[in-house]
C-alpha cells in the first residue's frame, strides 16, 4: 500500500507527474500494469480539479489587491494569448487535449490548467479536455515503459 501511495503522490507533483510515476511503478514497485496506470490517471488529475476551481479566484483576488500582481496577470495573459491564440482558436478543449497528451516535460496536465485558465475555457470542457490528455499520456508512458512503443 505504501508504493501505491508514493506512485499516487509523485503522479501529483508538478513537472514529474505521470511521466515519472508509471515508470516507477512498473519497475521499482512492480506494480501491475493496471495498477500502475490508474494511480497514476488517478494521481495525476487529483490536483487539477482544485487549480481549475481556484486559479481565477485566487488571481482576481491578487489583482485586486496587489498592483504588483494586477499588472503581471495582465502582462501574462496579454501576451499568452497574443502569441498562442491561433494555436488555441476554434477547438480550444481539443487542443488542449493534445497539449496534454504529449508525453513531454512541461507539457501535462498542471500546465494543462494553467493554459485552460489563460485562454479561458469553462471548468467542464477544460476537465474533460485535461482528462482526455492524461488518459492518452499515461497510455503512452505506460506502452514506451513496457517497451512496445518507442518515443524518438
């Protein structure tokens, strides 16, 4: 029970996320496939639930009391959407998905709903869309662990 814990836990830190949990299931913990898989789906999402739910509120409530953070909120999305609107236009919960989905460093599901956040997708769409990502990640990491895919 310990193992599932620490896979669960590392599944929910930023940056490492599931790119490092399911690996370390599978081989230092020798987890089952299936279990090394959903803990981690599991772990990975726990956290993006509560940043999408309190990420605008805690940045309106900085906004409004800090100039500090008011203008650096302002200046990042600004140039956030600038520069990535076109990316994002359209199927904005699609290309999310794929965003997430991309086994690579910065490239999951805490950036995942901080992009969400920034180009304004409704908490449902971001969640399914961020969902889906992790699904098709930990699928990937899970099939290039074991082996039977190979990433470059």
């Amino acid at each position: 029970m310990i193992a599932e814990l620490k896979v669960f836990l590392i599944a929910m830190s930023p940056i490492v996320e599931l790119r490092g949990s399911i690996p370390l299931a599978l081989t230092a913990y020798h987890l089952t496939i299936w279990s090394a898989y959903l803990i981690s789906v599991l772990g990975n999402l726990f956290p993006i639930v509560f940043i999408l739910l309190l990420l605008e509120s805690v940045s309106g409530y900085l906004s409004r009391h800090s100039r500090f953070f008011n203008r650096f909120f302002n200046w990042l999305f600004e140039r956030t959407r600038r520069n990535h609107a076109k990316k994002f236009e359209g199927a904005k919960a699609l290309a999310l998905m794929i965003f997430v989905a991309i086994p690579l460093p910065f490239t999951g599901a805490w950036t995942g709903a901080l992009c969400a956040f920034v180009f304004g997708i409704p908490f449902r769409k971001a969640l399914i869309a961020i969902a889906g990502g992790v699904i098709i990640a930990g699928l990937i990491v899970t099939l290039t662990t074991l082996g039977i895919i190979k990433i470059l």
